[in-house]
C-alpha cells in the first residue's frame, strides 16, 4: 500500500486488473482510496498480476504488500497476512522503501530487489549479488545501490 499524504492505510477501492493479467510498467492496477482522494495506482514491473491479496473494498496500512507480479506460471506462497511479502521469485506490487538486512536469493537464484534499485544498478553497470540489501525480507532498494562501494 503506497503512502499517499498523512495516511496510515488506505482502501482498495478496485482493482482494474485481475489475477492472471499481464501489466506492463506504468499500468494503472488498482484504485487506492484514502479520506480524501482516490488515486490510480500503477504497476512498478511488467509481468503478470500473479496475486491479489487485499480485495477491492478491503483495507490495508501503509508499506504492506498488496498484490504481486511475476511471471506467468509462477507459484505465489500464500502469506500469513496481506502485509508480508510472499516467499516466491514474484515482485510485490507495493513494497515500502525502509532500511535493514542482506540480499536474499529466491529459490531460483534470483535477487529480490525494489525496481528502482535493478534499474540503477544496471546503470552503473553493478552486479546486485554484491550489494547488501537493507530493505524488508533483505530486498536491495534504491540507496542501497547509491551507498554500494564495490571492490
């Protein structure tokens, strides 16, 4: 659930894609309601709306994890709850940006990282296997790769 103004949750108002829907980045995925505006809100990868895991009508605090897009085929492991982030390779819809742990590999190898730090890694041409993720569950964000001092 992104953090719109003063908020502390907000409300699925509805959801404009539905479980198996492919998304591209940028794509408006859901209608977030707060007391005092309804906004779009936008897919942060391309891929497939996996999962939805607060229905519309359902409400959901800041920072917690919404729904998740991955690859079509992929398994999502069911969360105790709509806040944590699911076990599978799939990138959560909406993930905070914090700060606290270590990359973690998905059972396929793959790096767990928000969008914005792949995109600035590649950039700068680093290899996300070196950086030490601060984010929930060791997820890599963005001032993680800005703070990296590579060998």
């Amino acid at each position: 659930m992104p953090k719109l103004g003063d908020m502390e949750e907000g409300v699925i108002a509805n959801w404009l894609k539905k479980e198996g829907d492919a998304v591209k980045k940028g794509d408006p995925i859901a209608e977030i309601e707060t007391d005092k505006t309804t906004v779009e809100y936008e897919a942060f990868e391309t891929g497939t709306l996996l999962k939805i895991l607060v229905p519309a009508g359902g409400k959901a605090p800041v920072g917690s994890t919404i729904g998740v897009i991955g690859q079509p085929g992929e398994v999502v492991g069911a969360p105790a709850a709509a806040q944590s982030i699911p076990q599978a390779p799939a990138t959560p819809v909406a993930t905070p940006v914090p700060a606290a742990a270590a990359p973690v590999a998905s059972d396929n190898g793959r790096i767990i990282a928000t969008p914005i730090a792949k995109r600035m890694a590649e950039e700068r041409g680093l290899d996300l296997r070196l950086i030490k993720g601060s984010g929930p569950e060791g997820r890599i964000v963005k001032s993680d790769v800005e703070n990296f001092q590579g060998a």
